[in-house]
C-alpha cells in the first residue's frame, strides 16, 4: 500500500514570477512560525533531514499554469531506513 502523502506545514512553493530573470526557477514561502512548529514535530520522530520535492499540480492558476505545490519526501532504498553515511552527507 502506498504511504500516505505528506505536505509541509507553513511551506509553499510557487513558479517564478512572469517578469522574474531566467536564473529564478520558483519560489519558495515560508509561514515561519507554522513551519518551526512542523519542524519540531519532525525532529521529535529523530529525523535530521527533510527532503521536500517541490512538484507540479494538475490544477490551475488563475493564469492557466500548472500550480506548484511542496511535498515531503520520505524514500527509503527497498524500504530499509537511511544508513549512518546517508545521513551524515549533505542530500544535496
């Protein structure tokens, strides 16, 4: 069965403005106060990293362009929790 989706609290992510130069490729929002109380609730379960995969929507703008939207993202190889190396090297 597939695991649930997860969307990050106080997150959001958007397509870069119309008049925005080719180097900005979107935009992320951060609700501060709603996104530290998300992450809290994160760290308590022990994770040290939070992977998001900013993805694109089949809905609509008001524009007609797809919406972007930020989703967590939880893979793990076959399953089996990070190893020690994983963790410790920047995801990036």
């Amino acid at each position: 069965m597939p695991e649930e989706k997860e969307f990050p609290n106080g997150l959001y992510a958007h397509r870069p403005r119309p008049t925005a130069p080719s180097f900005v490729k979107g935009t992320v929002s951060i609700q501060v106060e709603t996104f530290l109380e998300y992450l809290s609730k994160k760290a308590e379960g022990g994770g040290e990293w939070l992977r998001i995969d900013i993805k694109e929507s089949f809905k609509e703008d008001e524009d007609g362009n797809l919406k972007w939207y930020a989703q967590v993202n939880n893979y793990k190889p076959n399953g089996q929790q990070a190893t020690q190396e994983e963790t410790d090297a920047d995801p990036f």
